[in-house]
C-alpha cells in the first residue's frame, strides 16, 4: 500500500494523503478520492481505485480531511469549508506539484459535495466527476429538514445532534456549527454550471440518500454530459464486488 504523507495545512494542521504519479502517457488525467463523513482513505472504493490506477500507469490520490482517519484534528471544528479548502490543497499542492494535469474527482457521498464545490472552484483542473450516492446540501436537505421540532430544538440548544450510524456502533455526531457553515455553500435550487463531464452512481435502497436527490441533483447540473445510473438494489455504500466493477468501469470511461 502507497506510503502515507502529510500536507502541512496554514491553519496549522496537516492532511494526511497517499500519492501514486501516473506511469503512464502523461496527457491520462489523474484521479482523486474525496471520501465521506466519517469515512477515511482506506476504504473499499478507494483502495480499488487505486489498484485499477496503478494497472493502466495514471495517477492517483487518496486523502483524510481534517479530523478524518490518519489526519488530526477535533471533529467538531471540521465544516464544509475547512474540507473544501483540505480538498484544494491536495487538488493544488500534491496533483499540481507532481506534474499531473486535469483531474478526475470521484466522490463518495459528501465527498461528492466537496468534489462538486472543487470543480466549481478550479474548473480548469478537473477533467470529470463522478459522483457517488452524492449528498449534496446534506446539512440542510438530509439533515436538518429531517428532524423533528424537539430534536432541532436540542441541536440548537445543545450545539450537537447524535444519532445511530448503520456503519459504526458509535452514533455520528452532527454539530451546529456544521450546519450553519454549511449554508455558505449550498449549491442545490439553483443551475449547477460544471465545466466537465458528471457520472452519477446511485443505489435505490440507500437509507441514507434517497435516489431521488440524486435525481434532483442530476436535474440542477447544467452539463449536458451528464449520466445518472441508479442501481435497484444498491445501498449507500455501494462497496460490493458488482458496485466496484461499475465505479472502476466509470471512471476510467472518463
């Protein structure tokens, strides 16, 4: 497995990150992994990627977000912007310094969000997205818009909302200062202008992000090359051998 480094960040912290240089022609754009909440580096879908990278010599780049897997930090300061900025360090500082051109994004549900904001910010080094189960404007439309009174009242109150995870006998921990940061970037209700191609992969029996806002996130993408796949049986995860299959068939069909 490729060796763990760690980008310094200015507001004194570092990303840990893992880096492979494209072997291969250098015109191959290189590819990047933007992981979930909670979520790390080390994962199924990125740990694959990374294998089909290094078979066909393109780069390739997996990383944790601030407070994420190997890189430090109190979660309850991490914010959509702080992980944005994590996502373009890397997009500048470790793809760029390699010598890579464009990249393809790929991001696995809120990793998807990021991965959405960063083409937005540097159109110019995005060669594609594709987007897992994207949960897009999560804070607002899967989170909070899901609460009832009393719990919106205790999150309000308290700063925190904890609530079972399907993953992890730890509840995931949603604080206020997540959602209200959030609102700085919400990109749903509105065109979408994506300078580059858009794969969406979603499963239908995703408790989590319902297809149905991967519809609406498909509907707001102004960019005609854009395909949404729903798989009928596929969960949020998506990490089945099938599942990896269809990702690794995606991205490198951009």
């Amino acid at each position: 497995m490729t060796e763990i480094a760690h980008l310094p960040q200015p507001a004194g912290y570092t990303i840990a990150y893992c880096h492979t240089p494209a072997s291969g022609p250098t015109q191959s754009p290189g590819i990047v992994f933007c992981g979930g909440f909670r979520s790390d580096m080390t994962g199924t879908k990125a740990i694959a990627l990374e294998q089909a990278a290094l078979a066909t010599g393109r780069g390739f780049t997996r990383f944790d977000y601030f407070a994420h897997g190997a890189s430090p930090g109190d979660f309850a300061q991490g914010s959509i912007g702080r992980w944005l900025e994590d996502t373009l360090a890397i997009l500048d500082r470790v793809t760029q310094d390699a010598n890579q051109g464009a990249q393809i994004l790929v991001g696995s549900s809120m990793g998807g969000w990021l991965a959405t904001l960063a083409a937005l910010k540097r159109p110019e080094r995005v060669a594609g997205l594709v987007l897992i189960a994207p949960a897009l404007d999560f804070t607002e439309d899967l989170l909070l818009a899901t609460l009832t009174p009393e719990q919106r009242a205790a999150l309000e109150r308290d700063g925190v909302y904890r609530e079972p995870s399907h993953y992890s006998e730890q509840p995931y921990e949603f604080h206020w200062h997540l959602i209200a940061e959030g609102r700085q970037h919400l990109l749903l209700g509105k065109p979408i202008a994506l300078p580059c191609p858009v794969r969406i992969l979603q499963g239908m029996q995703d408790p989590d992000v319902p297809w149905q806002h991967a519809l609406r996130i498909a509907e707001s993408i102004a960019q005609p090359d854009t395909h949404l796949t729903l798989i009928k049986d596929g969960d949020h995860r998506l990490s089945r051998p099938q599942d990896i299959d269809l990702l690794v068939e995606t991205v490198l069909g951009l």
